[in-house]
C-alpha cells in the first residue's frame, strides 16, 4: 500500500516564470528577424528586382535573427534569483 504523503508529489516547472517571459521575448526577435527577410520579388518572372540584395535582407534581419537566438539561449540558461527561490513554499 501507498501511503498518502508519497502521492501528493510537488510538481515543479524546469524554469521561473521570468525565464518563460524572456522565451517569449527571444521568439518574438527571430519572427521579427525572418519578417525583415520577407519581400523583395517581382511579379513578372523576367524582371530582375535588384531589391532582394538590399541591406535589410542581406545583413539586418540575419542579424536579428541570430540576436534572437542568443536570447533565447541566455533565457534558458538563465538561473533564478534567490529572492524568487526564498518565496517559494516548500511542500
């Protein structure tokens, strides 16, 4: 038989809630990022847009989109802060 304290396990997210905001934040960067990649064609195929060579695509929104990624790394790595891990009920 089981007892009953051995059922009632605290379930305990892998990270705060800050580090999902800062998640949220990093996503939103990189659809920015590939946003400022969009564009640039031309409806007839027998024209050539020499837009698609623009600094926006080429170099901006690649950019953008690495920065986004970084952040996205620094929001998982990121650990907690002793006042959050001091509020929190031990169970």
């Amino acid at each position: 038989m089981v007892k009953k304290k051995e059922l009632t396990k605290s379930f305990d997210f892998p990270f705060e809630r800050e580090n999902y905001r800062l998640l949220i934040i990093g996503i939103a960067i990189i659809i920015f990022g590939f946003l400022l990649m969009t564009g640039g064609g031309s409806d007839d195929p027998e024209v050539f847009d020499q837009g698609i060579f623009s600094f926006r695509r080429i170099t901006l929104a690649p950019l953008v989109s690495l920065f986004g990624f970084i952040f996205i790394i620094y929001a998982i790595m990121k650990k907690p802060s002793e006042k959050t891990k001091e509020n929190k009920p031990k169970s």
